[in-house]
C-alpha cells in the first residue's frame, strides 16, 4: 500500500481550509525528485475568499495597538 502524501490546505479565516477547485500540486524533494507532500493549487476563486476574509478582519484588528501589550 503507498502512502499518500500530506496535503497542505490553504488557511483562511482562521481554518485550514481544501481549495475550491479541489486540486494539489505536489512538493519535490529535491534531492530525491519524489514528492512528500502537495500543496494547495488555488485559483482566483481561492483568492477571492482570503482577500474577503482579510478585509473583514482588517477593521478589528487595524485598532489593536499591538506594541502596547508587548513587552520589549
């Protein structure tokens, strides 16, 4: 039995989440030439969701004065 390598899902709005055409590409190994894992193969539609999702989170976290809670 092979075993099928691991898929990295594309993250928006704070989920992994399998991209809309349902396609990955694989990721070589260069030193092997064999794939071990496959990525996400997104396309405009993907792109559309994470800028949406992006611009939704844009105003809460555009108040959040990061530097004043971090200590240096």
């Amino acid at each position: 039995m092979t075993k099928l390598p691991f898929q990295i899902r594309n993250f928006i709005d704070g989920e992994f989440v399998e991209p809309v055409g349902g396609r990955y590409l694989d990721n070589i190994e260069p030193a092997t030439g064999k794939p071990y894992s496959q990525v996400a193969d997104s396309d405009a539609q993907d792109v559309d969701l994470a800028v949406a999702a992006a611009e939704q989170a844009f105003a809460g976290w555009s108040e959040h004065a990061f530097f004043c809670e971090s200590p240096i």
